[in-house]
DNA sequence: GATGAATGAGTATTCATTCAT
DNA sequence: GATGAATGAATACTCATTCAT
C-alpha cells in the first residue's frame, strides 16, 4: 500500500515565476501550441484512466505526450488543474450523451427503456475515468461539484419529465418529482456502480429490465390512452 | 585490499525481517496492553474521521492516544493495518445496527418504513468514517472487501424479504427478488450518500416518505388482508 | 453505506512504479548533467573513505557535492547504487595500479620486488576505501565480488608468471603455481591490511625486504645465468 | 540492502536507572543468576554467528536464551557488551587450540604441519564467528584488538619457534624473526580466510601441503642432522 | 529477579514545480 | 516555446534501552 503514500505537497508560498504564468494565463499562441495542449489534455486522460489521479505523475503525462516534463508547464497550471480539464470534458461528454436523440418511442415504457440503456452506455464508456472523479471528489470541492452536475442534469430532466407526466394523468400526482427523481437517478446511477466498476456480474438485460419495472411502477407509471 | 580479497562466505547480516512483528501477532499480554490497543483505536477512529486516510498520519494517532510513536508499533503493524481494524470495527457495527430488532411492526408499510429509517440513523452515525473507507477502497481490495460485506448483508435481508412476501402475495411475483433488492438497495444507499455526505438538503421526512413509497409500490407491495 | 457499497474494480491508482527510475537509467542528457554525475560520485568517495558506509547519509553525499538531495536521486537510485559505484570505480584504479609498467628490471628479485613495492602503493593510495568496501562485502555479495575481482587480477598474473618461471627453470617445478600464487597473494594482501589498516608499525624497507625475501625463497626463485 | 539501514542508537545522555546498574556491575548473586548469564552468552553467540552483529537484536538473543527482553539488561549493559563476551571466549577458545598439545613431533617439518592443521581445525571451528567479529572489529577499535590478540599469540610463538631455529642453526640467520613470522601468520591466516569464508574451493590437502612447504622454504628450514 | 510495555531518535526517497539555457 | 536539471518538504518504521509492577 505504498502507493498509497502521498507525495509532497507543492511548496507553499513559493508562486511561479511571472513568465511562465503570463504564458499560461494567455493561452496557445499558435496552432502547433493549440495541438500540444490537446495532446496533453488526452495524454493525461489516459495516464488517469491507468493509474488514478494519486499514482499518475506528471512525469507520465509528460512522457505519455511525448513533451518534458518542461512543457507540461508551459500548458497548464498543475496536476490538479489538468485533472480539472479532464473532468471537465468528462463532464460535457456525459450530459451531451445523456440526452435523448432520435425519434421518440412510441410508449412511455420505451421512453424509459431508453432513457435507461442511453445512462448504462454513457456510464460504461466513460466507466474508469468515473471511478477516479469519484476517487478525488471525495477531499476536493471543485471535482465534486463536476461530479455531481451530471448527476443534476439527469436528475432536472428526469424532475421535468415526471412533471409533464402528472400534469398528463400518466403519473401519481401524489409523488414529489423532485425528490422522485432524485432518488430514482441514484438507483440507476449506484447500480451502474455496483455492475460496471465494482464488477458484480449481472445480466444486462435483466437488469435493464428490473430498472425499467421499479422506476415505472414507483411512478404507477400509465400508457396514455 | 586485504579485505577486498575478502569476500564473504554465506553473507553474514541477513537475518530474519521484523521481530516486533512476533509481539505484534502474540497480541497484548496483560490488562494494561489490551486497554491501550483499544485506546489506540480509538484514537486512530477519531483521527482517520476527521483527516481522512491520507491526511493522517501515525504522529496523530499516537498523540491522538496520548502514546509515543514507537507504542503505536508495538500494538498495529502498520497505519494500513490500524485502518484494516477500524474499517472493521465499522462493518461490524454497520451490520449489528441493520439487524431489525424491537417488535415487528403491524403492517407491511410500517415494516418498510422502519427498515428505512434503521439504514437511515445508522449510516448517519458512521458518514465520516464511510468516506473515508470508500475513497480508501478505491484502491484497496481488502477494505473493497470490507465495504461490500455492509452491502451484502443488507441486500440479502431484502432479497429473502422479498421472497417471503412473493410467497404470501403481498408481492408482485413477476419481480427477480435479488435484482429488485440489488436496485433498491443502492437506492437507499447512494441517497443516503448524496444526502449525508454530499450535503445536498433534503427534508428529512419528505425523503424517507419519498423512498418508502418508491419501494412499496415498485414491489407492488400490498397490505395484507 | 454508498461507498460502503461501492468497492474498486480493478482497482484504480495501481499505477507503475517510480519513473525517476527512467531518467537514471537514460543517463545525463547534457554536459551539464555528466559533469554532476562525476561530482557527486567525488563526493561519495570522499564521504565514505570519511565516514564508512553506515555512517554516511545521503545527505551527507549531497551537501558534499553541494546539491540537493534531490538532485543525488536524478543521477543514483540509492546510497547503495552509488557505492557500488564507487566501488566499482575502486577496482578499475587497482587493477590498472597492479599492472606493471615502465621497463622489466634485469633481475628477477627486482622483478618481485618492484611488483611488492607495487602492490604496496596501490594498497596505501587506496586504504581507507578498501576497508570500507572490505566491510560491506561481508554482507553484500555484489560488492563481496568487486573485492574478490582485484584478488583475482592479481593471483593470476602471479600464477602466470610462476608458470613462466618453472619453463625457464627457475621456479621449482615441484610448487603449483595456481596455489601457491594463491598463498603468496594471501600474505601481501593481510600484511597490507595489518600494516595499513590495523596500524601495526612496521619499518616500510624491512618490511618490503622481508615480503620480497619470503616470496623468492618459497619459490627457491634463482637468477637466471 | 535494507539490513543496512542502521538501527537508532542508544539515547545519548540517558543513563540507566542506578538500580540496574548496579545489579548489573555486582553481578548474579545465585547459582541460578550464573546460570541465566552463561545461557544468555550461549544464546548471543548462536544469534551472532546466524545473523551477524548488525541484524541480531537483542529480543532474539533474548528469544534465543527463552527470557524476556528485560532480563538481558539484568545481566549485561548493552548488545556491544554481550558481543564483547563473546568475542572474547572466541579469543580464548582460539588461543587455547593454537597452543601444541600432544608429544612434539620429531622432525621440524612434521611440527610445521602439525601447527598448519592446528591452526586450520581451530579456524573452522569459528569460521562463522570470525567473521563477524572481523566485521565489527573495522569499527570498533576494542574488539579489533580482540582480534589481533590471536593474531599475536600465533605470530609470537611463531617468532620465539623462529629464534630458536635459528639458534640450532636449523632457520637462515639472516631473517628477521619477527617480521618473518609476521608475514608467515598474514599467510596462515589470510588463506583460511579465502578458503574457509571465502567459500574459495581449495583441495585441503594440497593446499596444507603448499602453506607447508612455502613456510618451510621461505626460512630455509632444515631437519637437524 | 523477571516481565511486558513504553520510549523516541534517526533517514532514505518521491515528485510537483520552477528555472536557466 | 522547449528542454533537462534542480529543488526540498514530508513521513513511516525499527530497535536498544529503561522502568513500573
């Protein structure tokens, strides 16, 4: 468990020296510039993904990019704050996954069945990378608040979609949609947990469909007529 | 070069590893020894609850004990091992307090009710220390371990629940009983979780409404005539 | 509980080892660089004919070569890395001091005697060093053969020149030239380290005179007619 | 190479308390008190000869004599004492064995072979010991003269056999017998050193042959007429 | 005398970050 | 902009020795 053992912590009071903050603060000034920030911000999801954000050194970042360990600097600020864009992107990749797209089915059970499997395979995707967001948004504010915006996301949809169905007769209008959603959305989202990163063997499609049956039934969710 | 024409034979020096390690494994020998293992526990409880695994280092916890570094040594092998025993300490205690105990309530509803407010007081009393053994068993299977056995036990009870009712009719039959308490599980759980340790602020009592209705009636759950 | 109920997967954060590592082994990549790596292998030297090996800390070595301790670890993996090379370094200066150079004497007991005077400097230049390496070979084979490879250099091309000798008919053919080089080697060697080492005070001249004399008459040596 | 790593040292300034003490320097006052001494100087030496000076604690060597750790410091001051005790029972063991016993033998050459295999037998009897107290003996200046204390005995009987040799006209006058026994000893001694720690694999009798007759041609050695 | 327990000084090593070319 | 090198703070663990029962 030595791994486990933290590193040093950056020098306090020792701030950068004016230059390569300047460079920093002002961006890539060129496309070749541009092109080594995006090789680094990949590098670095990489390096995460492999070794979570504890064992991941900036030295591998570095060398996973094929730059000095010089230039990450020149790029970005610290660990931390390429940590941030890397959960950033993970963040804008999720909501943008989760959003519905293509025809809408027919029935609500489809709606739901889909809203379902569209959660599990953004989920799965991005399923290691998740794992470390969560790892460190335990003792870091900023990562938690990244964490938890997808979370919100899925749950306002989900809130508004409970709406529209009371306000349709579809749904018990004796639930708060608010504190249903966010309920529900923790089911699916911790049982993604439990399946894809803890990696209890379920069966997919059972599972999908005991997903699908306890969110429309807590709903006494109804076809339309 | 005398002596560097004097190799040595069978390397003298290389002896056997640790020798507290034997005290250690034979555990205290007298009243006094046995009360400062506990206090050293105790203590390490406190601190690994206030800064985290990482953050705490064994200086702490020995101050924390009020011993000297070297009596933290003579009782845990290592600040993993005195957090393997806490971690321990609250899987034991986790489960214990999961146990329904007092009077089986009249109705079904009621023993739903109940079984959400033990998971309920019995997780807020541990937050802390559960976030701490979560961030740690990210990365380390034996506490992994220790965390997924809190889970088991409360799933399995569900699960056998489940199957009792199923047999009584109180139960839709056309659930799985160990997917559905899979699922409801970790919606109490990671409600729980967003609640009590990501501090998003929920009514109390509209939330434990909201999940108790969201498990009954996902099991179709019916007052028995 | 959430964490509770969500261990690692594969466990995350079980990344690779140290990645200094890397950079040790490319090696200096600028002048500047090689020029450091020379200096803190002076240092060591001086450290250690100072202070033993025990006795010498790193920190020691560093300040030493007037760097940080940081900067040791960019060029050495361990305080034993960088004995070894010093040791290292130790043999090759021995081996070359015991080849004879200049003109062969006319005669062979001023053959021997040069070889004796020879053996002496190189000891003496090379005395405090000898007895720390001698000190670490007991317990370390690596460095045990670094000591046993100058013994060798020198036993051999005595075992060559007796054979040459017992051809020439000067060497009593009745000796084995591999053992008794073997024994001849065995008693420069300990009396240098009695000398040198122990501090026993010898006359140098009669000393040397009696090695020389002992040497010849073991071999019943003759000068050629 | 973590044996190496050396252990604290004593508390400088922290004496012990005046009661041990003066337990300690008055020495045990029952048969049974003798009795725990001499298992404790036993148990030391068996420790010492397994692990070397530096890896033998002194909970083994208490282990080793089945007492507890406080009850060594009943009977001796410190590790270094204990080692001292030993070191000189080896020293006097060994002096003891190199001294002739049984009828002289009747030619010089046999008594020569006769002190070469003595010298040999007692030397492998301690081989293990040997060389940990050579270890310790580099640093520590009195159990270096426990060392040269055998040395002197071997080499002044050598030097007074010398004197009296050349008194019968037996040994060339023109040695010095001191330095002659000197050099001879390093010779003995240097050569069980390779072969017998060294693990140099020397046929014994060949090689008692060669040190027999080296010893005896360096000094021109006669039988008388 | 015997015991179990308490003490605390001492040190190698990593890695995020800065800086001189 | 890029690079290689320099920095230095931070921390777990052992074991000889003492001491209260």
């Amino acid at each position: 468990m030595a791994d486990l053992m933290r590193p040093a912590p950056a020098p306090v009071g020792v701030g950068p020296g004016p230059d390569q903050q300047l460079r920093r603060d002002a961006g890539p000034q060129t496309d070749r510039g541009h092109a080594r920030k995006a090789e680094l911000l990949d590098a670095a999801r990489r390096v995460f993904e492999r070794q979570g954000f504890l064992d991941a050194r900036v030295a591998d970042i570095a060398e996973e990019a094929g730059v000095s360990q010089g230039t990450f600097y020149t790029y970005f600020d610290s660990k931390e704050a390429i940590f941030r864009a890397v959960a950033t992107e993970l963040r804008d990749r999720m909501i943008e996954a989760l959003k519905p797209h293509g025809p809408r089915p027919a029935t609500v059970h489809e709606q739901v069945d889909q809203a379902m499997r569209r959660f599990v395979a953004a989920y799965r995707a991005e399923a290691r990378l998740i794992v470390v967001v969560a790892q460190l948004g335990q003792s870091t504010p900023e990562i938690a608040e990244l964490r938890l915006a997808v979370r919100e996301a899925f749950v306002a949809r989900t809130a508004r979609g409970i709406r529209v169905q009371q306000a349709q007769g579809l749904v018990d209008p004796g639930l708060d949609p608010w504190l249903a959603s966010e309920v529900l959305g923790s089911m699916v989202d911790a049982t993604c947990w439990v399946w894809l990163n803890l990696g209890k063997d379920f069966d997919e499609e059972a599972l999908l469909s005991t997903l699908t049956q306890v969110w429309t039934r807590a709903l006494h969710l109804q076809e339309p007529r």
